[in-house]
C-alpha cells in the first residue's frame, strides 16, 4: 500500500531516500562526471565523508553504471568489482 501511495503523490511530498541525503545532492554533479581524462579526486572525497556510500554503490552495481562515480568507485574501479564479483555486466 505505501508504494502506491509514494506513486500517487507528487515527487516533493516523497519521502526522502539515499539520494537525498547523499552529499553529492549539496555539491553537484560536474565532480562526479568529469570530461573524460578528467580527475576523479574530488569526487571520491565528497563519497569518502558521505553516509550514503554503501546504497550509491550498489545502486551503481545493480543499475549498471557506466558512467560517473559512484559509492567512490570510478566507472574503471566498478567493472573490475563486477569482474571480481563474477558478473561482468552487459556488453
């Protein structure tokens, strides 16, 4: 019942998830997708401090993200935990 509450209400009367509390909500994205060669150094940081690390990980993980960094990891340091892991991911 509360998840099709959640879907019938508009997104500002939400209820706050990962997302929201995560510190990259307060920075921006332009750390945390960088021009390619671009360094990751300051995004890693800001995921470092956040509480939200763990669940942006493996939302990353599980969506396949290719792109960005997320949970700390850069797209390079994903697919080699994927490949670690044992499932490599699509294509």
């Amino acid at each position: 019942m509360t998840a099709m509450l959640i879907d019938f209400i508009g997104p500002a009367e939400r209820p706050p998830g990962w997302r929201d509390r995560a510190l990259c909500a307060q920075v921006g994205p332009e750390f945390f997708f960088p021009a390619a060669g671009g360094s990751t150094r300051e995004a890693k940081r800001v995921c470092g401090a956040c509480p939200e690390r763990a669940e942006c990980l493996a939302y990353a993980l599980e969506h396949d993200e290719r792109f960005g960094v997320w949970g700390g990891l850069s797209e390079g340091e994903r697919r080699r935990l994927r490949k670690e892991r044992g499932n490599g991911g699509t294509g």
